[in-house]
C-alpha cells in the first residue's frame, strides 16, 4: 500500500518507519526543512532503541522516503496518516491548529479517495472537525479515522509492531477494509483490531492514559502511606499485582510520571470533562499528588543537611523521564534541579542519552558529569532520578569513595535495604523504611 505519515516526531516517524518495514511505501512528510534534510540523509532525528536498523533498511529499499511538500507526500497515498503534535493551550486543552490546518490543506488537494487517519491523541469530536476542515474544499470522497497510537517511548517500535490491541473508529466499511489490510501484518500474534465509533476511540486513547497515570499515582500514594505506616511497598506491590485483576504492570512507585503524553492527557480529559459539565474528580486528585510527588524527596534531602543545602553540591543521576530515551519533557529531574538550586545547592549531573537536551534549557546553571561516576567525585550526595540499566548496579565501593557523605535518595527504588545497610548507606527511597 502507498501511505503518508504527515508529522515526523516521536508518533510519526515510528509508525512511518514501522509501515514501511511491514511492505508499504511511506512517505514522511514535515514543514521542518532541517528535520526532513536529516532525515534524507539517513540521520534519525530522535533516539529510540531499534529505530535506527528498520530505519536504515526501508531508506536504502526505496521505502521510506521524506519530504517538506505536503502535496508531493500524498501523491497516491490510498491511507494518510496525521501524526501532528497536540500541544496543551492556556487552558489545558489540546490545542488542534495543527492538524486542523493540514487538514484544510488536505481538502484543497487531494485528487483520489484516502482515508485519513487521526494518529495523535486528540479530544473527542476532532474527527468531526477534521472532516469539516477537509470537506470545506475536498472535490473527492474521503474518510476520517481515528487510530490512535498506544506505544510508549523506549519500546516504542516493539509496542508498534506487536501492538496489545489496535483501536480504529469508523463508521466506513471502505476505510474499515483499508485499516484492516494495513494492521493486518501487526496483530498476527490473535491481538485484535477494534472497531468502534469515532468519538469512542477518542475517549479510549485518553481514558488509556489517564487511567495508567492514576494506577501510578494510586501506588504513589500507598508508598507515601507506607513510609509513615512502616509497611513496604514493594512487598505491597507484589501482594496486589499478583491479583490478575490489577496486573503487574504500571504498580511502580517512584517520583512522579513525566512525559509529554500522561500529564498532557490526564489535564486534556479533565478539560473536555468540564465542557461537558462532569467534575472528573480523581483526575483532578492525579494531577494534584503528581504534582506534589516529583520533589517529595527535596524535605528529605534538606533535614539530612540540617535543613540547609548552602554549599552542598547535589550529584544527579537520570535526566530523562524514563530510560531509553532522551526525552525530557515533564522530566522529575528538571523540577528538582529547580527545587535543589533554589535551596542553594550547586548540581552535578549525568544521563546516558539526554543530557544535550538538558543543555538546551537548563543551560550552565548545572555542571555536565561525562560519566556517571565523574558525577559523584566531590558530591555531598546522589540522587537518583530516572531508572537507567547502568545505574541498576554501579560499584558502590567508588560511590562511596567519590560521595563526601555515604546517602543517596533514590527516586525509583532501584536498590535493596538489606544491601543499602551492608555497605553503610544511608538510603532513601520511595515506600519503603530510610
Ligand atoms: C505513555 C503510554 O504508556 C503509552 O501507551 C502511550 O501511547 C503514550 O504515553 C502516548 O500517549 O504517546 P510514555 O509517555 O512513552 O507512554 O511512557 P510510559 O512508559 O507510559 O511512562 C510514563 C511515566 O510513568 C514515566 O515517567 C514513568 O517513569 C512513569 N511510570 C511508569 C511510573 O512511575 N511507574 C510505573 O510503574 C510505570
């Protein structure tokens, strides 16, 4: 099939990429020049594990191609997808101007039937007003879908090629075909294609995330209760995820989600909420203990310094807010380097992938470590921030030697008590006894 993805971040360039492995010819289309230059080049403009080979692949095989011109990237394309960022407005809503202004674009050019699809996570009716924008000036037949994306950074081509479930709202028998043929390759493993109204797989792409971010947030809250209860969280975790009506997964308490996604469409569904006059009450509690739990190590750091971190120099590990990747948006790391500095500490730091990301905006209020441990060397203590493999087992022999004071916070419960005490740490973590 000859499809375009229109938009080439994060959504747009792995489902684009991703299609072209599964035999489809894709054209990615982007009104950054500097972006679809590098792409051209065969340079991939974000970081995520297994990318870069299908990348590689379906580029050399003709593929997977790019382009600034919308016009040249639909030619022919029977399936266009809107992959367009949805960035929050003033008021907490996601704001559609890009997508709506491609798809009053659209309607002037398209020459043959497509079905176009909405990838992005957008509020419900957005299908109805796309629709609009583009029958203001279509001269042909064409169908709106709404198919939005699941996959999560750092395993974001995996989630994409074996993805749980693919949710598709149309009411067209045309475009239902077409998706069907087109996710056919994907859910060969019994995991289905859900066809549903429009407004529907809307809502299921929100009420997705929000309810994950309030899974979070829910253990956050029993980790915040065991600290003062004296029980554990871990134990606690495993007590109740083993029960297959909560499920393992999304039960890890730490120092808050970050994202560009959760806390964007946790505040998103509250918006459309109160326009339709619902007081959503426990996604208003989500953001709020959020909020409050991405520094909730900060009293901590400061009682153990006697209520003064003046001169202290705090060694940050993890900038991303998650592992593999390089994203940073709506990182823990950043709030409390904000919340560190502003209580008068200086603040080293080091992440495997973001820390040019970090330069861009944090700039030189911090000091860059170019490895983990050079972080540490003259540090009066380390925070852990975001949960990288390498620092799942670091020599504990050179963190101490490096730390002026054996104590790290750790704001994703990456070590064990009983080792942490062995080794003459002190140890915070989330949930579980200093
Ligand atoms: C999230 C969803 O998981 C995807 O399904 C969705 O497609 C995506 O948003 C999106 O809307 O585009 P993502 O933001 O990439 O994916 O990251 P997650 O892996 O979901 O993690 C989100 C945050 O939750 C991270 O800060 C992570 O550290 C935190 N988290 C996750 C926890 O604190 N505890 C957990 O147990 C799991």
């Amino acid at each position: 099939m000859k499809i375009s993805v229109v938009g080439t971040g994060y959504v747009g360039l792995v489902s684009g990429t991703c299609f072209s492995e599964t035999g489809n010819t894709v054209t990615c289309v982007d009104i950054d020049p500097k972006k679809v230059e590098s792409l051209k080049k065969g340079k991939l403009t974000i970081y995520e594990p297994g990318l870069e080979v299908l990348f590689e692949r379906n580029t050399k095989a003709g593929r997977l191609n790019f382009t600034t011109s919308l016009e040249e990237g639909i030619e022919g394309a029977q399936v266009i997808f809107l992959a367009l960022p949805t960035p929050p407005g003033e008021d907490g809503s996601a704001d559609l101007k890009y997508i709506l202004g491609v798809a009053d674009d659209l309607g002037k050019i398209l020459k043959d039937y497509a079905v176009i699809v909405d990838k992005s996570t957008v509020p419900v009716g957005t299908a109805e007003k796309v629709t609009a924008a583009i029958a203001k000036n279509a001269k042909v037949d064409f169908d709106v879908v709404s198919n939005p994306e699941f996959l999560r950074e750092g395993v974001a081509v995996d989630d994409f090629m074996k993805p749980d479930r693919v949710v598709v709202g149309t009411q067209s028998q045309r475009a239902m075909k077409i998706m069907e043929k087109l996710y056919a390759p994907l859910v060969r493993q019994g995991n289905p294609v859900i066809f549903m109204d429009e407004r529907s797989a809307e809502m299921t792409k929100y009420a997705a995330n929000s309810f994950l971010a309030m899974k979070i947030t829910f253990m956050n809250e029993i980790a915040n209760l065991c600290e003062r209860a004296g029980a554990d969280v871990d134990n606690v975790r495993r007590g109740i995820g083993t029960d297959s009506r909560i499920g393992k997964r999304f039960l890890f308490p730490g120092i808050g989600y970050g994202g560009s996604c959760f806390p964007k469409d946790v505040q998103a569904l509250g918006k459309t909420a109160s326009e339709f006059d619902y007081d959503f009450k426990i996604l208003k509690s989500v953001m709020k203990v959020n909020d409050k739990q991405k520094t909730k190590m900060m009293p901590q750091i400061k009682e153990y310094f006697g209520g003064d971190l003046k001169g202290k120099t705090i060694a940050l590990w993890g900038l991303a807010f998650k592992p593999h990747t390089d994203d940073i948006r709506e990182a823990p790391a950043l709030y409390n380097i904000k919340s560190l500095r502003r209580a008068g500490a200086k603040v080293v730091v080091f992440d495997p992938e973001a820390m040019d990301n970090v330069k861009g905006v944090v700039g030189r209020k911090v000091k860059y470590a170019k490895s983990m441990y050079e972080a540490l060397e003259g540090a009066d203590a380390l925070m852990i921030m975001t949960e990288w493999p390498a620092f799942r087992t670091p020599d504990f022999d050179k963190i101490k030697s490096s730390l002026k004071n054996n104590v790290i916070f750790d704001g994703r419960n990456l070590y064990a008590l009983d080792e942490m005490e062995e080794k003459g740490f002190t140890y915070y973590s989330i949930g579980r006894k200093a």
